[in-house]
C-alpha cells in the first residue's frame, strides 16, 4: 500500500528469524534453568551436617556402598532432593496454568486457597482420623477440587469473574489457613517440624515413600497440561479470539483445572503448601523468556529451583534450620504485597 | 481464489443466563460480499456475531456452514474456515507484533506439526497486507491506536479463513484509519473473494462499503438488502430513533445520511437562529 512496500520475501526471511531468535533464547533459558536445578541438586546432596565429596555423593546415587554416605546421602538427602524437584516441578506448571487461564497472577492455587483447602484436609485427616499415605492425598485432592468449584460457583454468579474470584479465593485461603490451625492445635504431642509443614511447607523427613504418590501425579497429569500449552497460550488473547482460533475453551478449562488441582493436592500431601512457589513461578519464568511461547515448562523449572534452593538455604546458610516454606515464604510475600497494590491501582493486568 | 462458502442461521435464539438476547433470527450471508451490520448499542451486534462464530451455543435453531452444524464441526477445522476479530481481544503484555500474527496460525498447527514454511509465508502476507511489515519486532503495548487495529488485522488475516466476521474494527480510529482498514478489507474481498461481516458504528461508512446492509434492532434484523434499496429516511428513524436526510453521496453514488438534531438548522425565512458560534454562519 506504501511507495516502499516491502517483498514478501524480505518480509517471510525477517519472520522466520526473529522467529528463531526467540526459540533460541528459549532453548538457552531452559537449558541454563535446567543446569542450575542440577547444580543446586548435587549440592544438596553433598552439603549438610557432614560434607561429602563429589564423587562419594556420585558413588552413592550410582548404587555403591560408602561408609556413612549411603546412609546420609543415600536415605535422607537424596529422597528429600528428588522431593523438592517432584513438588517444584507440581507448584510452578500448576501455579502458571491458573495464572495464564485466569490471565491474571494473583488467580495462583496457593493465593485464592486451593492448596490450602488441600493443606487442611491433609492435616485434618493425618490428625483427626489418623490416616496416612494415599489416603491422605485423596482427601487433599478432593478438598482442592471442592474449593475449586466453590470459588467457581460464587465468583459466577454475576457474570464475569476476574479479581472477584481472587478476592473470594483470598477469604476463602484465611478461613482455610485458620482452620488448619485449629486442626493442629489440637493435635497434641505433635512435634514443631510436623506442624510447621502443614502451614508453611516442608521437606523434612522426605522419604521414597511420601515421594512417589507426588512423582506418579506428576507423570501422569504434568503431560496432560503439556499437551493443552498451545491452546492455554490462545487463551491469553481473552476467550473470544481463543476460541475463534479454534480452542475448545469449556473443554479445556475443565482437563486444565482437574489436572492443575490435582498436582497441587498431591504435591500439597507430600509436603505442605510450600509458601508462595506456584505464585512465584510463573511470573519470573515470565520475566526471564520474555512474552512469546509457553510458560509452562520454564515455570516448571522455576518452581523447582525455588524448592531445592529454599531448602539447600533453610538447611545450610543460617544457624537455625529453617523449613523451605519459611525461606519461600520471605521471597514471595513482598511480591504478594507489590501485586496487590497495582492491581488496585490499575483494576487488573496480566 | 477461494470457495463460496454459505454461513446461515435459522430461527437462532441466544442469550446469557436467564436473558434471551437475539430471538429467531434468521440471516443469509451473501458468499463472496461484503457484510455490514449496524444498529443500536446493545441491540444485540456482538451476541450474534459471538453465536455465529461457535463462541455462544443456541438456545434454540442453528447456524449452518456449507450444510453442517458449526456447533457439531471439530473446533479446528471451523476456525480454518470461518475466524473471528472479537470487539476487544487482549494482547499479552510485550508480546510483539510479529509472534501476535503468528498467533493466527493457531488452526493450522497440530499439537506434533508446529511451525511450518507456510506459517511464515501467511504472517509475512499478512503484514504486508495490513502494511505492518515494518512494525513486525515492536512490542504491540507500545503502538498507536490504529498501527494495533491493523495488526489485529492481521492476525486474523494470517488465519487465511474464506470468512472472517469483524466486531467493530474501526470503534477508536480517527476517520483516516477507519478508512484505511475498510480499504484493506475491501481489498481483501476483492482479491481473495474473502466473505466479510462487520459490525460498524458509522452509517455512513457502513453503506460506503456495505455490499450487502444488515440493520439490527432489538436482537431482530429489522432491515437487510443492499444499502441503496433500504436506507431510507424511515429505517434510520425506527432503528436508531433519529430523524434524517437521505440524499446521494456525490463521491460513491451511495446513500449518505444527514441526521437531523435539534439545533443548527438552517432558518430560511429569518435572520440566523442564536445557536450556533458567534460569528460563524449557518451557510452561504
Ligand atoms: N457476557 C455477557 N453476559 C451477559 N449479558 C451480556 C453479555 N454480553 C452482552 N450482554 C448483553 O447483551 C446485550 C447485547 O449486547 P451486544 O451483543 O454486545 O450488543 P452490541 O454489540 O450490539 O452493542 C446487551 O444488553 C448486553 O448487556
Ligand atoms: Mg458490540
């Protein structure tokens, strides 16, 4: 229409190279994300109470038998390492789905009161009707998927949703929080660390077994979302356009929720909610590979370097030993705080 | 260049909640034409645009594209076909111009079969077609009103469907880029044979580049047919509640409407009335 229109293949050669500049950029990022989570996992095998070498802790993780390290290395940190990775990986992809659907990142599982709804019925069935093991995650699931539909339910009734649901999901959250409180108030003997996981999150005591139920979900739900990435990345353009470009909106609404609630829930009974990292994930997986592609995978990776790392300084770096929850915590309230107030100023953003 | 598709909707009744917005409304498409809807605000523009593009489901009758269902069609497979430029679609924060016109390649993509050569060749036609080309690496938050429309535009064009429905394109442009992007669909009829619906505020330039005139009101399609035949000083009166002048367009031979307010007429048979600007005269 120009004097200067440019060629067309001018044009599709630009396209295709800022194209590949971005999907290189993404590729670098993944690939830094996923180097640092392997760093900071050998060093958490390595660092604690005794300092093993590199190769003892390689020796260990390969099968062999090391004095003292086996023990060590192969019984408490390395079940407690995989753990942290297992329920990173659950918070952060979780935590971002919500954020991309509801377009907005205060809408996190652990901020609108889905992972306490799992927290409290975790403790409430741990507690009052002394039930382990899977048992434990049923109830979490459930409870998570019951304050799904209860949030859902009250913030539809007058049309939109929006910041409405978020802020019936926040009241929601306290009345949870307290009541998983009153729940352990009255648990009795009950040792601090046991209480500190059920209202910050810990990974205290990790061990094969509290891990797998965790690992299992995220093998198997953790694909299902992987699979719906393009179509939750049509749904930033607002569901009008998504739709129009061929997204089934209802329908992947529904498989991303159930999918999204269950990896909390069961993340959430291994561990407790650990404070903040499925809020966390996503926005800085944001910062780091910029606007384009799918956040899921690198939020991922975020939430689990936020775990590992958390738990590697609430071990190591101050004199007392602090549960991952409190370290996450610390980082994540003032940016709960910095939300809130430019989501009053502006209505709402992305 | 492109097949004739037929798009209609029979005895279609949809609404929200416990409100029915539209009710038996029947509508044809012209294959091939140029479609401009107009009416009220609120008289029910978007909501049918919404249900004949799969985005709201009938409360009862349907919409038919070439023979089947649209409800019933694989989502996909629709969305090759028939697109849609909603009122006000949201761009991602940062996102750049470039990957949003990509993002039109949506339906065209399996969950295997990502980024193709073609891919590239529609965005690189579409921003050319909307003459964005040179915007295509700045970050969409950062353009003008008009430089975002056009690269709307162009996503919706990169989704290269043989129909595409526009929901007020124009609503925030000043008039020299409400022109230029009902010039660049017009084109766009013209070369491809695209089939295009657009809901546009301004009479005018409705019957200007109307085809084929649809007068909504009240959910109900008071008035269709070609502009010259139904826009009369009467229609403008029952669907917009103002009285009007009709007389001929010198430029494009078409109809153009003079709404007739209260104030500023020209008095005849006296001195100029007090309502206008001191100084300025009512006419020469
Ligand atoms: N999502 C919605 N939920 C409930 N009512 C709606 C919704 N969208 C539109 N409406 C109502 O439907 C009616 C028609 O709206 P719309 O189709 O957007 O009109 P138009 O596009 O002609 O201005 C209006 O009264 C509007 O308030
Ligand atoms: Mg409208």
């Amino acid at each position: 229409m120009t004097a200067t229109a440019p060629s067309l293949d001018a044009v599709i050669a630009s396209v295709s190279r800022s194209k590949a500049v971005r999907a290189r950029r993404r590729v670098v990022v993944i690939s830094i994300l996923a180097v640092l989570i392997m760093a900071v996992a050998a060093i958490s095998l390595m660092i604690g109470n005794t300092v093993y070498s590199v190769t003892d802790v390689a020796r260990v993780v390969l099968g062999q038998d090391v004095d003292g390290a086996s023990f060590t290395v192969g019984r408490l940190r390395l079940p407690r390492m995989v753990l942290a990775i297992v329920v990173g990986l659950s918070f952060g992809i979780a935590g971002v789905t919500f954020q991309t659907m509801l377009r907005n990142p205060l809408a996190s599982p652990d901020i609108i009161g889905i992972s306490a709804g799992a927290s409290a019925a975790a403790a409430f069935a741990i507690v009052v009707l002394g039930l382990s093991g899977t048992a434990v995650s049923v109830f979490a699931i459930t409870a998570g998927l019951l304050v799904t539909l209860v949030i859902y339910v009250l913030s539809h009734q007058a049309g939109s949703a929006g910041t409405r649901l978020i802020l019936i999901g926040i009241g929601i959250a306290a009345m949870l929080e307290a009541a998983t409180q009153y729940v352990l108030s009255q648990a009795g003997q009950w040792e601090l660390q046991a209480v500190l996981r059920w209202l910050t999150g810990s990974l205290n005591g990790a061990s094969w077994e509290q891990t797998l139920p965790a690992l299992i979900a995220l093998l198997v739900l953790g694909p299902v979302l992987l699979s719906r990435r393009h179509d939750l990345d049509a749904m930033r353009l607002g569901e009008d356009a998504a739709s129009a470009l061929g997204v089934r909106i209802e329908r992947t609404r529904l498989v991303v929720v159930i999918a999204a609630v269950g990896l909390i829930a069961f993340a959430t009974a291994a561990t407790g909610p650990i404070a903040f990292v499925a809020f966390l994930a996503g926005p800085i997986a944001a910062r780091i590979v910029g606007p384009h592609g799918s956040l899921l995978v690198p939020a991922a990776l975020v939430g689990a370097l936020l775990v590992l790392s958390g738990d590697v300084v609430g071990q190591n770096v101050l004199n007392l030993r602090y549960p991952v929850g409190i370290v996450t915590g610390v980082l994540g309230a003032p940016y709960l705080v910095y939300l809130i107030i430019r989501t009053n100023r502006s209505g709402e953003s992305l | 260049m492109t097949t004739a598709h037929a798009l209609t909707a029979t005895d279609l009744t949809v609404g929200y909640g416990d409100t029915t917005i539209i009710s038996d409304l029947d509508l044809d498409l012209v294959a091939g034409a140029i479609t401009v809807i107009v009416g009220p605000n609120a008289c029910g523009k978007s909501t049918l645009l919404r249900s004949m593009s799969r985005l709201l489901p009938p409360r009862s009758g349907q919409v038919v594209l070439d023979g089947r269902s649209i409800h019933g069609m694989p989502a996909k497979e629709l969305a090759r076909t028939l697109g849609l430029l909603p009122q006000s679609p949201i761009a991602p924060e940062g996102i750049t111009v470039a990957d949003l016109v990509g993002r039109g390649r949506h339906p065209h993509q399996g969950m295997f079969t990502r980024w193709s050569r073609a891919d590239d060749v529609a965005v690189a036609e579409a921003l050319i077609a909307t003459d964005t080309a040179d915007l295509a690496d700045r970050a969409v938050d950062e353009l003008s009103g008009g430089q975002r429309q056009r690269v709307w535009i162009a996503m919706a064009l990169a989704q290269d469907t043989d129909i595409l429905l526009l929901d007020e394109p124009t609503t925030f442009l000043d008039v020299s880029h409400q022109v230029e992007v009902l010039d660049l669909l017009t084109d766009l009829n013209r070369r491809r044979g695209t089939t295009i619906v657009i809901v546009l505020h301004d009479l005018n330039l409705a019957v200007r580049y109307a085809d084929h005139l649809v007068a909504m009101r009240d959910g109900e399609v008071y008035a269709s047919g070609s502009p010259e035949t139904i826009l009369t000083p009467e229609l403008i009166e029952s669907v917009f509640g103002i009285s009007a002048a009709v007389i001929t367009d010198p430029t494009s031979g078409k109809p153009l409407m003079l709404p007739i307010g209260r104030h500023h007429m020209v008095d005849r048979g006296g001195p100029d009335a007090a309502d206008g600007p001191a100084g300025h005269p009512a006419s020469d």
